[in-house]
C-alpha cells in the first residue's frame, strides 16, 4: 500500500511561484507513473503533468513552459514547479502513483493552489 502526502500549497500572487511536494510511503513496484493532477470548482480533474519512472515526461497545455515535474527515486517524492502562476491556476493539486504493471492508482488528499489577480 502506498500513501501519498502533498505540501507546497497556498496563496500566492499572480506572476508568482510555488513548489510542491508528494512524499509516497511504502513501496512502489515496477514501472510506475508519478503524476499531479488538478481540480478547480465547478471542473473536472485534469492531469497537469507526469513523469514515468523511464523519464518521459507530459505536461497539459495549459502549463507547458511555466510548470517543471521532477522526482527523486531515492526519497520516493515527485515535485512540481509552478512559475508565472495565473489566476487560473488555481485548484486543489492531488498527487498521483500509478503502478503501471499491477493497475494500481494513488492518490492523495490534495492540496490547495490559490493564485490572486
């Protein structure tokens, strides 16, 4: 079983920067996908980016260019970097394991992006 805890979240400015982390406890198997998804009001959740455990990377279009995924296998925790951050940015940010292999989805409780105009 693995449990995904995000931090990073909160108000910011429009312009500005945030960085978020998810820490996964347990072990993850095999090819995996660690991924942030978002949830604004009213919307639907969508995949902001992913990275997989090989390096490929995927990013919505809405944030290339302004948001960077990384991972550090080693502490099992995914980053998000958001840059030049608009008011339509904001939403509630969930962290995402998939275990490719077995079907397995993760998630965590989410934490909350907002930007002011």
């Amino acid at each position: 079983q693995v449990q995904l805890v995000e931090s990073g979240g909160g108000l910011v400015q429009a312009g500005g920067s945030l960085r978020l982390s998810c820490a996964a406890s347990g072990r993850i198997r095999g090819i995996n996908v660690m991924g942030w998804y978002r949830q604004a009001p009213g919307k639907q959740r969508e995949l902001v980016a992913s990275l997989a455990s090989g390096g490929v990377t995927n990013y919505a279009d809405s944030v290339k260019g302004r948001f960077t995924i990384s991972r550090d296998n080693g502490k099992n925790t995914v980053y998000l970097q958001m840059n030049s951050l608009k008011p339509e940015d904001t939403a509630v940010y969930y962290c995402n394991v998939r275990e490719v292999g077995y079907g397995m989805d993760y998630w965590g409780k989410g934490t909350l992006v907002t930007v002011s105009s």
